[in-house]
C-alpha cells in the first residue's frame, strides 16, 4: 500500500542545535503538510506545501517540497525547549487525492 | 484553538460494547476525516465524509461505521470492541474535498477497551 518513510524515527539534541527531518515515498504527491503533536493534544500543522520545490518558512521552521514530488524535508533552527514534540509529515497522493501520513519523528531535547 | 471539537476526551469500556465518537467541524469546513493512533503509531486514515457523504475509505475495519449529518458534524461508531482498538481517535476538518485545503485537527478521543 502506500507509504510515507519518515526519518529519523527519534532525535536527541542539545539545546540550540539545528534539527533536519525527512520524507520520502515511490509515490507522488500534490501537497505536503507538517504538522506536530504534543502529548495529549491533536496534531497542529507547521507548514503546508503545494507545489515541487516550494520552499516555506514559519519561524524558525523551514519545509521544501521536493522537485521529484516524493520527497519533503523539515528544518527547525536553534532549537528551543518547548520544539519537543513528534513531528509528521502527511502527503495528498496524485493518484487519488488520499491524504497519508509519515510515522513521526519524535524529537527529544537535552537538557 | 483549531476549532474542531470531539467529545468525549476519554472513554473506557469493555469487550464487545459499542461507542459513538462525536466530532463537529471548523466553522465552514466540509470535509471530516477520521484518524485512528495506536501507541508509538502513525496516524492511520479510517474515513473521510465531504458535505455528508462518503468519500474515501481507508483502513477501517467492518465493525466501524461513520457519517455526516447535515449540520455537518460527523460520528464514528466502533462495535463488537476488542483490546485492539484501544487507541487514540482524531477527527480532522478542512474546507475543501479534492482541492486539498491543509486538515485541522481536534484533541482526540482516548478509547480504553478493557
């Protein structure tokens, strides 16, 4: 069936550190969407992607849609306390506009 | 705040019973899509109504069924519950149907199957 592949699975960083995340699939997507869930709480969207090689900024947070439209990555600069949380990626695939999502990646920062 | 509501936060129950989820929409939105999380999981898509009918379908077993009223708010019933499917359940709306508008997320329904 269809998959999203979204790495790392977990990340341990310092305070202040740049943090890189990504999606990849064999399928093709017309958007993608980053989203992140604090325990307890609904996923809330970061950025949303429309067209292949978009490149969009919220904050300290940058997200590109890949040219090959398979692909997404999520940045986040100088990390900050309250960036922990589990990031996902969710993709609208072109074949038949299903709305998917990565397994998240969970981010952890070191005290 | 998203704006999307979905009641109850928590239930538990046993074996074999039956639940109603309840979720209402963002204000203007049509579509509603049901999500279910298992622990350390991803969200797996269930169902998606656009302006009360159906129009996706995704992993949702036969002992689950859904709708939209037209008021717009949308129920997912789960039967016949097993331990299994204790998990996480998010409803999502969004504005449009197959022009993708981003999906805003309510908190949740926390099934406990005891």
């Amino acid at each position: 069936g269809q998959q999203l592949n979204q790495s790392p699975q977990s990340m341990f960083i310092q305070e202040g550190e740049d943090v890189s995340m990504n999606c990849t699939s064999s399928s093709i997507f017309n958007t993608w969407l980053w989203y992140k869930q604090d325990p307890g709480e609904g996923p809330v969207l970061l950025i949303a992607l429309y067209k292949a090689g978009e490149l969009t900024s919220n904050g300290r947070l940058t997200a590109q849609f890949g040219i090959t439209r398979k692909d997404s990555f999520l940045n986040i600069s100088a990390s900050i306390p309250s960036d922990v949380g589990i990031y996902f990626c969710a993709g609208q695939l072109r074949r038949d506009d299903k709305i998917i999502f990565g397994k998240g990646t969970r981010l952890h920062i070191l005290p | 705040d998203s704006g999307v509501t979905q009641t109850p936060k928590h239930l538990i129950t046993a074996t074999g019973q039956r639940v109603t989820l309840r979720c209402s929409p963002r204000s203007g939105d049509l579509s509603v899509y049901w999500y279910q999380q298992s622990l350390d999981q991803g969200l797996q898509f269930l169902i998606q109504y656009y302006n009360g009918e159906e129009r996706a379908k995704g992993n949702i077993l036969e002992r689950f069924s859904a709708q939209q009223f037209p008021d717009l708010h949308s129920e997912l019933n789960l039967s016949s519950l097993e331990l299994g499917d204790s998990a996480l359940y998010f409803c999502a709306s969004s504005a449009k149907d197959r022009v993708v508008a981003p999906l805003h997320f309510g908190n949740g329904t926390r099934l406990t199957v005891t």
